[in-house]
C-alpha cells in the first residue's frame, strides 16, 4: 500500500518535503523544535491547506478534502497538546470517537440495539486499555498522563488505518513513557504509525523507519541504523540540542 | 471617523486580550453626557470633553480590573453577558440622570463656520474631526508600529505567558490598553456630541455600527478599523440619503459580502 | 428520584394553575412558558453547542411579524398562520446560519447581533409596512383551523402548556441522540470532532436552523398572547435577554432555560411595578450571574445536592 508523497513549497514552515510511508510500518518523524514536524500532520490531516504539493492517502489524491472526510477515509490524529473533550467523561469521550467512525453519526433517532453495540465497543476498548476504572471520570480530572492515554484511544477508537501520533511522550514521567511506548507497540500490525517524536530513545525503540526533519526540509530518510549513523543528523542534534 | 475612533478601540481590546466589550457603545455615550454635564458646569468645552474622556477611561479600567479580571479567559460568554449587563446598566443610569430627550454638546465657536475649499463648502467642525481623527490614528499606527510599548503590546498578544516571564508587565498594560480603547470611545463620544448628539439608544446604535466596521474590517487590525470605518462611514451616510427607510440594508450588503468572502474581514488577524 | 418527584410536582401545578391563579397570573404564567421555549431553542445552540448567538430574537420576531401581519389582514386560519410563521423563521436561520457560521467565537457573537439588528432597523424603518415603532397592535387569535378556540385564556394556556411539553420532549430527543452528542462533542472540541471524522460544520447549522424554528414557535404564541408585535421582539435587548435566561438558568441543562425565563418574567413583573429602572435591574443581573452564578440555578442546585448527604 502506497501512502503517500507530497511536495509543499512556499509554507514556510513546510519546505518542498516529498515523503512515501508504506503500509504498516511504522516511521518516526524527528527533528528539532520548529523543524515544520507539527506543521506537516497539520497539512496530512488537512487542519491546513498547502500551498503546493499533494498528499495521497492508499493511492487516492486527498490534498482537498476537508479534516472530517479524511478521517472517514481512515486518518486518526493525537495531538502534541491533549486536545479531549473537558467536561465530558472518559466513557462518553471514546464513545464519540468510536460513533464518529460509524456510518449513521448524523442520526436523530436511533434504535436502541445500533446504540448498544457501540456503547460496547467503547467499553472494550477502555478495558483492553486498562482504563475502565477511569471511564467515569470528566477528562479534564485525569492526571497529564492517563490525559494522553485517553488522546491515544479517541485515535485509535475510530478504527484508522493510518495514526499520526504528534509527541505521544511529552511532558510524560519514565514510567508513564514506558506505559504509552507499550500501548504504542501493541498496536495492530495492519494499522500504519506515523510518529513525531523528540525522545531518541523512544523513537529508536518503536521506529522501522526514520525520517529527520530539520527547518523544513527533509534531512534524512532510511531505516533506524542508516540514519544513526548519518552524520549530519548527528551534528543538529548535538549542535543544537533542545530536549525538553 | 467616528467609526473608526470606537472601531479602533473596540479592535484594540479585542486584539489584546480577547475580550468583546459590548459596553464600548456605552463609553461612547456616556463620555457625551458626562461633558455636557461638565460643560452646562463650567461653561468651558475643552474642559467638559476632556472630563467625559477622563470618566469613561476610569470607567473602562475599574472594569477590567475589578470584573472582567474574574472572568475565564478566552471564554466569550460569559464576557459578552458582562459587558452587556454594564451597557444596560450605564443606559439606563444615564437615562435616569439624564433624561430621554436627545441632547447635544454646543459646538466650538471658532468652528462654527463653514469652511471653502476649492469648490466645496465643508461645516469646520466636520473637517476637524476628520483632522482629528486622522491624528488619532497616525498616533495609534506609530505607537504600534514603531515603539517599544506597540512592541510590548503586540509580544502580549501573541502569548501573554512568555512575555510576562520577559518582564513586560502584562497586567498593567491589559489595563492600560483597555484605558486607551476606552479613551478612544469616548473621544468619539465627546467629539460627536456637538454634530449628532446624545439620545438613548445611541449606546446600541453605536455598538452596532462600531461591530460592522469591524466585521468588515477584520478584529484585531487598525488598519482594518480605518478602512471599514471609512467604507462604512460612506456607505451609511448614503444610504440615510437616498432609502431613508431601509438605511439598515446599506450596512447589512458589505458586511454579508464581507462574510461569504472573507468571514476574517479585510485585514482579520485571526 | 427526588428530581422525579419534583418534576412530577411541577407538572401537576402547570396544568392545574388556571383552577387556582386570577386571570392575570395565569396570563404571567403563560408567558414563562411561551419564553421558555425561546430560552430552550437558544439553549440547543448556545448550552449545547457552544456557539454564542446574541440575535436569536430575530426568527422570533420574524415570526411574530409573519402572523402579526397575516391576521390583522383577516387570515384567522391557525395552521395557515402559524406554519408560515415557522417557515419564515427557519428560512431565517437558515440563510442567517449560513452566513453566520462561518465564524467562531467573537466574530459569531457580532456577527449574530448585527444580523438581528438588521432586521430591527427594517421593522423600525418600514413603517408603512410594520407600523415601525407603533407596531402592530390588535392581533387576532385564529378563529379556524383547531377545534377550539384559543380566545380563551385558558384554554390558550393549556395549548402553550402542550406546546411547551412537547418542546421538551424533542430537545431531550435530539441531545440523547447521536447527533446531539455529536454537538455537545463540537462544544468541547471542534479540532477533535473534525479529525474523528464529523463534519462539524453540518452539525452546527443543522442545530441553528432547528433552534431558529423552535424560536420561530415562540414567537407565534408570543404574538398571540400578546396581539401585538412590535420591533422590541426583533431588538438586541431581547437577545440577550434570552441570553440571559438560559445563563441564568443554567446552560446546557434541559430544563435550566425554563428555570431563567420564570425567574425574569417574575422578576420583571414584580420590579416594574415599584420602579421604572428594570433594565439597570436587569443589567445588575448580568454582572452578577457572570461572576457569581456561572452555571446558572440549575448548576447552584446542583452544589447544593451534591453536599447534602
């Protein structure tokens, strides 16, 4: 499965960035603060639009829809700053994401049965993901890290197929990190992860493929070992070491 | 002009802080009435205008720093109800104090005259506003521009908390901010009060144009204040002339174009 | 349960009022209903949804207009009647929606005010046609078209009293229905809804276009309980007094905006009658409910329930 390749030129942010991830894989997208990391899962979600270039998703041209379709299309996003639903409960917050995937969102009436079975799929997934003792709980009670956890599973709740998780770690205790980069590794095999990280043990642990980015550009691109020992990456993370 | 006075300083609040003040309207008037109370007391025009200014801008800042301090942040309702409930109450003590009948400030005797330029004949006082507001508005786009304070002021708006760990004191300049667009509403008042007079219900009348230059002009921008303040100015006064009924529809084309177009305005920040 | 009860309590006490009220408080008692229905369509958009409207009295007046002026022209036919007026109103917020929703936020606020405002200006001006600031005085109830007649005050309080149960009913409907938590979702996150895969905007103009409507039906009982209309249904005064009955009340509560608009309605009624400064009254109320009372009664009520053993 052939995702995607892109070219953007003139965003500042984004410069003239041509990238192809398979399908599956999972590919670590580093690079230091400002390097257009965000910016990129911004135009892939299409939160933003680019001034030039497209983006394919499994061979279809996706560079116009709007956010919502490409996540119909099976895009899942978590953010670098928790984007949850505040005041809602850990249970009605899966329940959404789990509703957005389905097909009859924009229903008034539904019968019961249809409304059961999803309500049970978000049950599973709180369980499968040990955070059923929390599901009660408004969101904006939890403590940061379960706060990430719950972004992790609205992403994952909707099914995708492809998982842009942006900085999953950050601001997260050692063992907390362990937690997420464990959740991460049991992800289902089929599903393609594409993860922005600015941990190097994190990412040299989950990635298959990395890619580096730096003030836009794509730096390098090739598996763990190659890029290890790339110099050039060595110099901007040593010559310009910013970890949080 | 006058539009563009309250515009700027409804953009400018707006700009800053994120907070929709919908007693703008009610700095306006009452600015108005205060002079002419000080004016029917003093018999001096200078001294009432600037007393009007003075009130409203202590008016304006006791707001922001004993109620609007209170409220969530970037929450626009519960603002937007504050802020109203002050219009209602200053309406409606003004009404109390002052009356219903419409009033005016009397005019400058020296601009009382009309004045020939070229082949035009122009009231005085018309152009000293415009003069004036001219003024107001180079002085604004120099200080944003150009000085340390627009400096400060525009690192505020970006992100409050970085420029507050940088030793800009944020606090005092929301305040200060807050002050000057208030000043601005009142000036607009006070200089309006000899040419269009005070009446209740100027308050809501005002408020609402003051949000069509800015829907159309863009929040958050002055140069968006001047342009929509002029366009609007323009487009207002010919519609009184020739549908005197539907006046309101004038206003209501360039803002609903503005909206399928360009729903940030002219020169919208955000 | 202690809720159950209670609603069961104000239920009976609704329909058994006109037995013990004088003629006028069933009259109040009519217009809390007939306001409450506004304050609950405003509440569907603004409580649920998150989006601030400040000219929502524009589908009422709209409406009330729309009957307003077809029954001092002599079509007394109640479904004639009352259907255009909703008509009206929903083409309304739907053409004002589509405008309107473009933005967020700030912008929204203005930009609903200005719309309204528009409208008032056009009521006010108009005179040859709305009778500007005189209004329209002697509206007829509808004569044909139900099998009673609503002259009576009475039975034109029973007929609210349906309308407002069923006004009920439908909102508790959609906000358990998928697409009413969808909305509450689009309150908390826009961002989040978008990337799970709703379309919010769709979300956002089809809960504006049916609140518009409810409005639309508030402001048909409104004129006729009232037989007048005038552009003070269409004024920013108005709005935001809706505005301030669902703050008040509670917003996001099924039955806060009910609370709101029996509490100003009382308080109205009771001020007016010792002074004319209802208005200051009303602003004071503002202030207050902003800093003090942020979840309205209903959320006060709610404290209190939660310390009680």
């Amino acid at each position: 499965m052939d995702r995607l390749t892109y070219d953007f030129g003139g965003l500042r942010a984004v410069d003239d960035v041509t990238l192809a991830v398979g399908g599956g894989e999972r590919r670590v997208i580093l690079g230091p603060n400002g390097a257009g990391k965000t910016t990129l899962f911004n135009l892939v979600t299409g939160l933003l639009s680019p001034v030039a270039g497209t983006i394919q998703l499994f061979g279809d041209d996706v560079t116009t829809l709007s956010p919502y379709r490409r996540a119909r299309l099976g895009l899942g996003r978590t953010f670098q700053i928790n984007t949850l639903f505040p005041r809602l409960t850990v249970l009605e917050s899966v329940l959404l994401a789990v509703q957005g995937a389905d097909a009859a969102r924009f229903s008034l009436w539904r019968p019961r049965s249809v409304y059961r079975h999803l309500e049970q799929r978000a049950q599973d997934l709180l369980a499968e993901w040990n955070l059923a003792d929390r599901r009660d709980v408004p969101t904006r009670e939890l403590s940061y890290g379960e706060q990430r956890q719950v972004e992790l599973l609205l992403a994952l709740a909707g099914r995708p197929r492809v998982l842009l998780l942006d900085e999953p770690t950050a601001g997260l205790s050692t063992v907390e990190t362990a937690a997420v980069v464990g959740m991460i590794q049991r992800f289902p095999r089929d599903v393609t992860v594409l993860l922005i990280e600015h941990d190097m043990d994190v990412a040299l642990t989950l990635a298959e493929r990395v890619t580096v980015m730096h003030q836009g550009r794509v730096l390098a691109d090739g598996t763990r070992d190659e890029v290890r020992a790339d110099a050039r990456v060595t110099e901007i993370y040593l010559g310009s070491d910013d970890q949080p | 002009m006058l539009l563009f006075l309250l515009a700027a300083g409804l953009s400018l609040i707006f700009g800053l802080m994120r907070i929709l003040n919908l007693a703008h309207g009610s700095y306006y008037l009452l600015g108005a009435y205060i002079a002419l109370s000080v004016v029917e007391a003093t018999g001096n025009l200078a001294v009432g205008m600037l007393a009007g200014v003075a009130a409203v801008v202590g008016l304006g800042v006791t707001m922001e720093r004993v109620f609007l301090r209170r409220l969530p942040r970037h929450e626009e309702l519960p603002q937007a109800l504050l802020t109203f409930g002050f219009l209602l109450i200053v309406g409606d003590v003004s009404l109390w104090i002052w009356g219903g009948a419409p009033q005016s400030l009397p005019k400058p005797d020296m601009l009382a005259a009309s004045v020939r330029l070229g082949p035009l004949v122009f009231p005085s006082y018309r152009l000293f506003l415009i003069v004036v507001g001219a003024l107001v508005g180079a002085a604004l786009w120099f200080l944003q521009e150009r000085t340390k304070l627009g400096a400060m002021v525009r690192a505020a708006i970006d992100d409050a908390e970085i420029a507050q760990a940088c030793g800009i004191n944020v606090s005092l300049l929301s305040t200060s901010v807050f002050g000057v667009g208030a000043a601005l509403a009142a000036l607009g008042g006070v200089m309006a009060g000899p040419v269009l007079g005070m009446y209740p219900g100027a308050d809501f009348e005002v408020l609402l144009l003051a949000f069509v230059v800015v829907i159309v002009g863009g929040l958050g921008s002055l140069k968006g204040a001047f342009v929509g303040g002029v366009l609007v100015g323009c487009l207002d006064n010919f519609g009184k002339a020739l549908f005197p009924e539907l006046a309101y529809f004038t206003i209501f084309a360039p803002m609903a174009v503005i909206l399928a177009v360009r729903p940030a305005g002219l020169f919208g920040v955000r | 349960m202690k809720s159950a009860v209670a609603l069961v309590v104000v239920a009976l006490a609704l329909t058994l009022a006109p037995l013990g009220l004088t003629s006028y408080q069933l009259g109040l008692l009519t217009k809390m209903l007939i306001l409450a229905v506004f304050a609950m369509s405003l509440n569907l958009i603004l409580g649920y949804g998150g989006l601030p409207s400040l000219g929502h009295a524009a589908y009422f007046g709209v409406a009330a207009y729309t009957v307003g002026l077809l029954a001092r022209r002599g079509f007394d036919n109640f479904w004639l009647d009352f259907g255009a007026g909703l008509i009206v109103a929903t083409a309304t917020a739907a053409l004002f929606g589509s405008l309107a929703l473009r933005t967020r936020g700030a912008y929204l606020l203005m930009i609903t005010l200005a719309l309204a405002q528009v409208l008032w200006g056009i009521a006010f001006g108009w005179r040859s046609f709305t009778g500007g600031d005189d209004g329209l005085p002697g509206v007829p109830r509808p004569a044909a078209g139900l099998p009673w007649s609503l002259a009576d005050g009475v039975r034109f309080h029973y007929f609210v009293l349906v309308v407002f149960a069923l006004t009920i009913a439908f909102l508790w409907l959609v906000i358990r229905s998928p697409f009413g938590r969808a909305l509450i979702g689009i309150r908390e996150s826009e961002r989040r809804m978008e990337v799970l895969g709703y379309n919010t905007w769709a979300h956002k103009y089809a809960a504006f276009v049916v609140a518009g409507a409810l409005a639309g039906v508030s402001g048909n009982l409104y004129v006729y309980y009232n037989g007048f209309v005038s552009p003070a249904y269409l004024s920013v005064v108005f709005s935001a007094t809706c505005l301030i009955m669902v703050s008040l009340g509670g917003a996001g509560t099924l039955l806060g905006p009910a609370l709101g608009s029996a509490a100003i309605v009382f308080l109205e009624n009771v001020i007016s009658a010792y002074t004319q400064r209802w208005l200051l009254v009303l602003g004071v109320i503002y202030v207050g409910v902003t800093l003090f009372a942020p979840a309205g009664l209903m959320g006060l009520m709610r404290r209190r329930a939660r310390r009680a053993p």
